[in-house]
C-alpha cells in the first residue's frame, strides 16, 4: 500500500505539483459575486450596481439550480478591474484613498 501523503499535497509519479501560492502572485478569480468586490475594489455595492448598469462591465446570471428561478449575478473580474482603472482621477481617489495620498 502507497505511503500516505501527509503534507497536503497531492503527489504524481515522483514529482510534486506546486500549487497557485507558491507561484508568488495571488490568484484572481475570473468572476466574483457582488458582494465580494468590496473585498477587492473597494467599493460599496449600491455604486457597483450603478457602474454594471453602464453596460461596460461584463456580467452573467447564473441559476443557483437548474429548475430554480432564483439567479446569481456575477461579475467578470478583469472587466471590472478595466473599468476600475479607467475611472478618472477624481473618482478613483475616492474608491482608493490609500493610493491618492502616496
């Protein structure tokens, strides 16, 4: 029987597969839910709604189950962040106070 593997790993003829954090970079999901840009952007959700209803931000919704009617919104990440860095100076320094004062 194969040793177990105890580091949390996952193991394939010999060599180990490195996984995402390792690499250095933090990880950026293609697609988020609205309630977590705030998590990533900074922005509250009633201004997101604002900004998807300009039609420049990619989004989809997604049924929660197939024969449900409820849906899920969600949001193309790299489109977001295109429009986020596209804002003009004056909005921007109000979703990033940390980087205007630097």
């Amino acid at each position: 029987m194969p040793a177990k593997n105890t580091q949390g790993r996952r193991k394939r003829r010999g060599y180990r597969i490195a996984t995402p954090a390792e690499f250095g970079q933090p990880l950026k999901p293609a697609w988020i839910r609205a309630d977590q840009a705030p998590d990533y952007f900074g922005v509250s959700r009633s201004t997101l709604y604002v900004w998807l209803d300009s039609g420049r931000i990619v989004t989809k919704a997604v049924k929660v189950k197939p024969a449900s009617q409820r849906t899920i919104r969600l949001i193309n990440f790299e489109s977001l962040s295109k429009f986020v860095d596209e804002l003009p100076a004056t909005e921007a320094a109000a979703i990033e106070p940390n980087k205007a004062a630097a």
